[in-house]
C-alpha cells in the first residue's frame, strides 16, 4: 500500500508540470458553481428550467471523472509518444499494481468529489451511503477513460481526438431520458447509461442497485481488459 501511495503522490505530482493539464483543475469548481449558484438562479429566472434540473445534476455528476480521465489520458499518451513509457517498462514492479498505484490518486479524489456534490446539491435530499456507492462507481470511469484514450492514441494529437469522442460516449446516454423507451435501451451498450439509470432512480427512492451492479460490472470487464492490452502496448 505504501508503494502504491509513493506511485499515485508521484504521477500526481506531474500534473503541475504541464500548465495545459493544471488549468483542468478548474472543473470541478466551475461544475459546483453550476449546481450551488448558476442553476438554481436560473431556475429562479425561468421556472421551466426546473424541469430539467435532474438532467443536469446526473450529467454534472459524470462531468467530474472527465477532469482525471482528460489529465492521465493526455499524459498516458505524451509518456508513449516521447518514449517515456518503456523506462517504466523496466522498472522492477509489477505491471497491474504499477497502474493501481498511478490511478489510486485521482480515483480518490474523483470518488470524494462527486460524493461531496451530490451530498451538498440543493435539489434532492439524498442518502449518503446510495451516494458514496455512485461515487466509487463514478471513480472507475477514470482509468477507463485514461487508458481507453492512450491505447486508441499514438500521439497528442490523436489523443485531443479520442479524448472528444470519449466524453460524448459518456455524456450520450443522457438522451436515453428523452426518447421512447424501446429505443432507450440502445443506449445501454454505453456503461454511463446504468449510472445514469441508477442515479434517477435514486433520486425518486426507486430500487437503484440492479443497475448500478450492471454498470460496476460493465465497468470492471472494460477495466480489465484495458489494462491486460495496457500493459502489453504502452511500456513496450
């Protein structure tokens, strides 16, 4: 475990060094901004925005993952283009661990973040354990996100590519809320939809935990073999 915190302080770290990553830092805050300030006073201004608050809240809850997901993603993709990533090939550690120790970091950090929000969003009264499960849940989408884009990308260019088209693939699912529901289910090939699908249910007190157990598993299967095809390509 000590190895696994010197790794995840150390690439944590590294963010700093690249001022195009640090300004990502920002997310969050502007996302708190959204939900504690801008939209309430905008459902204040326009009462028919009201309507869509749940909407926001769900995708603004997601939108955090994609501030780690874009940083590690990028730098996951700049180690294989400078050649970085076949220093780390060499170093005497296991491969697997050597990616639970770099993700550890921003998993924590995205899990207490997205807690926190949905602890504190003016809306719902919401119960803190269903929040703290949507969180971890939320918390793996980021070494998904990171080494999905790294191992589509040979280089930063193509990663900025693969990084926009990730993030549609996660905010998409949203429109399976405003669609028939027999085309709604086309949208479950995509894992955010069982968050998402999770996560309304939640709010209204309905029976949430089938589908947050199909997105964990979902999640855990991409995980899985991201990181078997991972540690394959990315230190050689």
């Amino acid at each position: 475990m000590q190895q696994i915190l010197k790794i995840s302080i150390a690439d944590f770290w590294l963010i700093f060094r690249d001022a195009s990553l640090k300004t990502f830092l920002f997310l969050p805050l502007l996302i708190f901004f959204v939900i504690l300030w801008a939209l309430p006073a905008l459902i204040k201004a326009f009462p028919i925005v009201a309507d869509y608050k749940k909407y926001i809240l769900i995708v603004s809850t997601i939108q955090l993952t994609q501030m780690f997901g874009f940083i590690y993603g990028m730098m996951l993709v700049d180690e294989k283009e400078t050649g970085v990533a076949k220093v780390y090939g060499i170093l005497p550690v296991n491969k697997i661990g050597f990616i639970i120790g770099r993700f550890f970091m921003p998993i924590i950090i995205t899990i207490l973040l997205t807690f926190l929000l949905l602890l504190v969003q003016p809306f719902y009264n919401l119960a803190s354990f269903p929040c703290l499960i949507f969180s971890i849940l939320s918390g793996l989408l980021v070494p998904v996100y990171a080494i999905g884009v790294s191992l589509l990308s040979k280089n930063r260019i193509e990663g900025l590519v693969w990084v926009k088209v990730m993030n549609l693939i996660i905010v998409l699912p949203i429109v399976a809320f405003f669609v028939p529901k027999n085309i709604s289910y086309f949208f479950s090939v995509f894992p955010t939809y069982w968050l998402y699908l999770g996560l309304d249910q939640m709010i209204f007190n309905q029976y949430f935990m089938i589908n947050w157990a199909a997105g964990f598993l979902y999640l855990l299967i991409l995980l899985t073999l991201f990181s078997l095809q991972f540690t394959k390509k990315h230190y050689e």
